[in-house]
C-alpha cells in the first residue's frame, strides 16, 4: 500500500513539473490567412532570464508583421 501512494504521489509531482503555463494560448483551428494577416505586438516576454541562462535586459517593445504572400 506505501508503495501505491509513493508511486502515485511521485506521478502527479511529475505530471505538475511538464505543465505549460502557456497551453491556453494555443490555437487548435488553423485560421484563414485573411484573418491573421498585419502587425502583431507583443503585450509580454515569455523566455525568462533566469530559465536560459540570459544575460538581464530590460524586455524591449516587439512586434511581427505577416504578409499575404508569407514573408
């Protein structure tokens, strides 16, 4: 019986470890290129300083364009 609780306990810790805090923001239909073509900033940095090992900066202002013809 202790072996089915250590086990189970150490299965949740380790399924917790893997999850995404970003998963939510996912899209899981592929949209028509019509709607998502334009400009696109950034509300927030995602990669952490510390989680790669980069050296501290302040998060400058970023932003993507996609163009109908995929440049």
């Amino acid at each position: 019986m202790k072996i089915t609780i250590v086990l189970l306990s150490a299965a949740l810790i380790l399924a917790g470890c893997f999850a995404d805090p970003y998963v939510r923001d996912i899209s899981t239909e592929r949209p028509e290129p019509k709607n998502i073509l334009g400009t696109y900033k950034f509300k927030e940095q995602s990669i952490t300083t510390e989680a790669n090992a980069l050296p501290a900066k302040e998060p400058k202002a970023s932003s993507i364009t996609l163009f109908a013809d995929g440049h």
